[in-house]
C-alpha cells in the first residue's frame, strides 16, 4: 500500500469495514430519537445523524449491501469511486463520485434508503464521506448474498456476482 494510504489510514485509525473498505466513524449526534418515529421499518433508538470517512483501495470493492437511510456521499480525496446502486424497482443507477465534472463525476449523491449499493475506486485509491440520517446503526444494515440477490435482479447477475463475496 503506498504511504499516502497508510498515513490516512493511520491519520483517521481506520477500520476494516464488513463491506469492504476502511471506515472511521466521524459524527454521530447526541441527539436521539425513537426508531418508532421514523416511518422506515427501524426499531430501538438511533441518533439523528451520523458521518464517517469511508477509504476505498485498489483491487478490493465494497460489497452491495442495503441500509434503511438515506446514504449521503462525498468526495474528498484520490481518484473517482464507481457507485453501482439497484433500487428497490429494479432501476440501475451508476454514480461517478469525484471532482471532475467535465467527465460525469459529481461531488455529491445520494444513494436511497432500502436501495442496494456497492462501489469500488476507479484508480488507487478514494477517500469519501458518507452521512446518514437517522443516524447508522448495524441493526438497519444488509449485506447481499449473491445469489439471492440476482435471483431477484436478474438483469443485473453479472453485476452482482462482480460485487458480492457470498
Ligand atoms: N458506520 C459504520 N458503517 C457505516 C456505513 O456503512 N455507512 C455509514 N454512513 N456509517 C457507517
């Protein structure tokens, strides 16, 4: 890994991520509210909002996966990220996350609650954020298994075995 990575790594302490990925947790409210409240199917308490660095290295991607939040994302720093995002009516949206416009890539985007997503660094290395609100809780959190998950999208099988560990 080359020493820009490792020193943002060790600049911010972050973690594996279950889905792929290097995460540090950044913000998270104290503000709570009951999961009752909201209208999206969460139970138990979670905070209003949350926010973390999200690093993404070569030859590894983050795995689709589904939330019940709203997932804001955010460039920062490297080369673009790739956001391969299926949603629950079977639309396929590509997101180009970085700072080159002329070039499709947006500097911002939102990936929708329920939708399933994966996404992976276009060159060596992305550095993003992504905010939550209510804020991420493991227990709103999915991770695909690839055959089910083309078994209900065939149109994108290919995709999802591309992008899926089990
Ligand atoms: N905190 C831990 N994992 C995640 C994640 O995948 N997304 C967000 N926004 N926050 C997290």
């Amino acid at each position: 890994m080359s020493p820009r990575i490792e020193a943002i790594q060790a600049t911010y302490q972050m973690m594996p991520h279950p889905e792929g990925g290097f995460y540090k947790e950044t913000y998270r409210s104290d503000i709570e509210i009951e999961g009752e409240l909201f209208s999206n199917g969460m139970t138990g308490n979670r905070s209003c909002s949350t926010a973390i660095l999200f690093l993404l290295v070569q030859n590894s991607f983050s795995a689709f996966h589904k939330i019940k939040s709203d997932e804001v994302w955010h460039f920062y720093d490297g080369d673009p990220v790739e956001i391969h995002v299926i949603e629950p009516n079977g639309n396929y949206q590509l997101i180009r996350l970085g700072k080159n416009a002329l070039r499709n890539e947006v500097f911002q985007a939102v990936v929708p609650a329920g939708a399933w997503f994966a996404s992976k660094t276009e060159g060596e290395y992305s550095l993003v954020g992504c905010t939550v609100a209510p804020g991420f809780d493991f227990a709103d959190f999915e991770l695909a298994k690839g055959e089910r998950l083309a078994a209900e999208f065939p149109e994108q099988r290919e995709l999802i075995y591309a992008f899926c560990r089990d």
